[in-house]
C-alpha cells in the first residue's frame, strides 16, 4: 500500500529537520548553509534575532558548539508550498563558553524549493 502524498511530504520536511539538526550536531556548518534560507534567521531564546550568516560565523569560531540533539516530539502541518514543524529536542551545548542542556521548543518555518524543503525561519523557546 503506497504511504499518502500528504505523509509523504511531511516526512519529507521531518527529514529536511532532522538533516539540520544533524549538521548542528556536526558543526557542519557547510551542509546548514545549503539547508538553510540565505534570509533564514535563528530567533535565540533571549529574544535575540540572528541572521544566518552570523550564527554560521560563530558556530566555525566556536561560539556554538553542539555536543548532542535529542529529538522529544514533531508535529508538521502543510499548507502547499510551506510547511510549519513545532519541535521539542534537548540540545547539549556550548554556547559562549557555557555548556548547559536546554529543553527547547522550535518552531520551524519551510518553502519548497523544487523537490526539496528549505527553512525559512526558526525560532526557539523553552519547554
């Protein structure tokens, strides 16, 4: 029996989450260039809205190292060409010096590009 095209396309942009979340935890910051909008921002849990470019210049300097990612909870919703994912992960990180362990919620905004899914935005909080 063949999976539905709306499951299809939402499994399709929890890979295109979890390709993102797996270059962080790389530090991969090459494979997030591609994966990530040249206008994505990373709205931090400070408030502090950051551009991609900045964020990309300070995980390669160090400044946000991700030592682990663990996936808690994904819900997708799809409205054509965009697509919103709510993720709840703990991230293992070193931000700034500090490592800590930060229940965070992200909320993620796509567009299809062709035939794969591209992040706009995201912006996380605690849970």
């Amino acid at each position: 029996m063949d999976t539905p095209p709306r499951d299809r396309v939402e499994d399709d942009v929890i890979r295109a989450y979890r390709a993102q979340l797996d270059a962080m935890a790389g530090g991969d910051t090459d494979a997030l260039d591609v994966l990530l909008d040249a206008g994505f921002t990373l709205t931090h849990i400070t408030g502090y809205r950051q551009p991609k470019a900045e964020w990309l210049t300070q995980m390669r300097a160090g400044q946000f190292v991700y030592h682990g990612i663990e996936e808690r909870s994904i819900e997708v919703a799809v409205a054509g060409n965009n697509a919103r994912l709510v993720g709840r992960i703990v991230t293992d990180a070193t931000v700034y010096g500090t490592r800590a362990q930060w229940p965070l919620q992200l909320v993620l905004d796509y567009a299809r590009t062709g035939e794969s899914w591209i992040a706009l935005r995201s912006i996380a909080t605690t849970w």
